[in-house]
C-alpha cells in the first residue's frame, strides 16, 4: 500500500515542493491551501473506523488564513482521528505555541527549512510504518456527505 500525506499550507510555493517530495518518494498526495477544504475537517466525528486512518502524516502550516494549524491539529484529535504522524511548520514559534503542539505529538519544522529536514523526518517514519495498516478510502470520504 502507498502511504499517504495530507498537505496543508496557504502558501502555493510550500505546497507544491512538499508535494514534489512525497510524491517523489512514492506517497499518495492530497494538498489543500486551507483545512476547511479537507473533506475529513468538515466531519463532525471521525470517518475512519477505529483501526483505520485517514493518512499515514499530515503536515500543516501553523498560520493559515483561517484556522490556526494548531486548532486544525487539536480538532481532528479530539474527533478521534488516527493519524500518527503529524508536523506543524511555521517562520515563528512561539514558546506557548512550540509546547502545545509538542504536547499533540507533532514534530515541528521551522521556515525556512531544507528539504533534507523532512527527508529525514520521513524517513524515520516510514521505517516505522505497519505493513498491515488500513487506510481511509479516500473516494468514499470525498463523496460521503459530512456527518
């Protein structure tokens, strides 16, 4: 199975060289410049069943436009959602926000940062990523009506 990244950056330039870097490794790849464009954002609950995740890592900005990338982690948590890896990025941490998003589990990137950043990142997650996982039909989550 491909593993799968979600993308979340309001910025068309960060976007499209992070997708060129997942897709380049082989990743299914879904990038949205804003998370309420995200079919599994709208969902009131979880979609995905309890051993079943929507992406194996989502990597988002820390400010967006409409949602703080933190609000947009911190939401689909307590919705249930499944994904393990998760990484925020932003040009500018604050203390209170670094500690926040460390206590959500998220690794955290500072802009700019190298390519060779997230290679390393990914690397490391892949080399811990189940075989046997079961990901979200992606088709069935787009055309479901959110709940």
């Amino acid at each position: 199975m491909r593993p799968r990244a979600l993308i979340f950056d309001d910025d068309p330039l960060i976007r499209q060289m992070l997708w060129l870097v997942f897709d380049r490794r082989g990743y299914e790849v879904f990038s949205f410049p804003d998370p309420g464009l995200c079919p599994q954002h709208l969902r009131c609950r979880c979609a995905c069943a309890s051993d079943t995740a929507c992406a194996d890592i989502i990597i988002s900005d820390l400010d967006m436009p409409r949602v703080k990338g933190l609000d947009f982690v911190e939401e689909p948590r307590g919705k249930g959602c499944h994904c393990r890896n998760i990484a925020l990025m932003s040009a500018a941490w604050s203390a209170h926000d670094a500690v926040r998003a460390r206590g959500l589990g998220c690794k955290l990137f500072t802009k700019p940062f190298p390519p060779s950043d997230i290679l390393e990142w990914l690397a490391q997650v892949e080399g811990a990523l189940d075989p046997g996982r079961k990901l979200q039909d992606w088709e069935a989550l787009r055309s479901a009506p959110a709940s």
